[in-house]
C-alpha cells in the first residue's frame, strides 16, 4: 500500500513504453514520496527534448502542489 505503479505504451510492443511510480517511503519524521518515470522503445530518442522539459515540468508542479496540500492537512489536524 505504499507504491502505485501505471504502464502506457502507445501501439505496438517495443515503440514507446512508459512506467510511472508513486512511492510513499516512512521516513523517522514524516515520509519521502518519489516520483519516477521509466522510458523504453525505439521512439524515445526522437521525444526525448519533450520528456526532459515538458514531462519533467508537470512532474515538479504536481510535487509542489501535492506538497502543499499535505502540509494544510497536518495544520489542520
């Protein structure tokens, strides 16, 4: 109950695959979430501009907002 893991491929098999992980790991004050994003296939060189700015941009606005929506529960409780 602590990782949830998607896979997305588009077409067939080997052209471009996506795994994506959430990862809660207890830490001795509070916990650590990961974020993680594994590519393969053949079409990935050619997307790779695109993965490094845009997917990595979107990944660091949901870490900041999630962030922030944690820490308005802790006060609240």
């Amino acid at each position: 109950n602590k990782k949830l893991v998607c896979l997305g491929k588009l077409g067939i098999k080997g052209l471009f695959h996506g795994e994506h992980s959430f990862e809660i790991i207890p830490q001795q004050k509070g916990c650590k979430f990961i974020q993680n994003e594994k590519f393969s296939g053949i079409l990935v060189p050619f997307f790779k501009n695109k993965l490094m700015k845009e997917t990595k941009e979107g990944f660091n606005s949901m870490n900041k907002e999630l962030k922030k929506r944690v820490e308005n529960i802790k006060e609240s409780c």
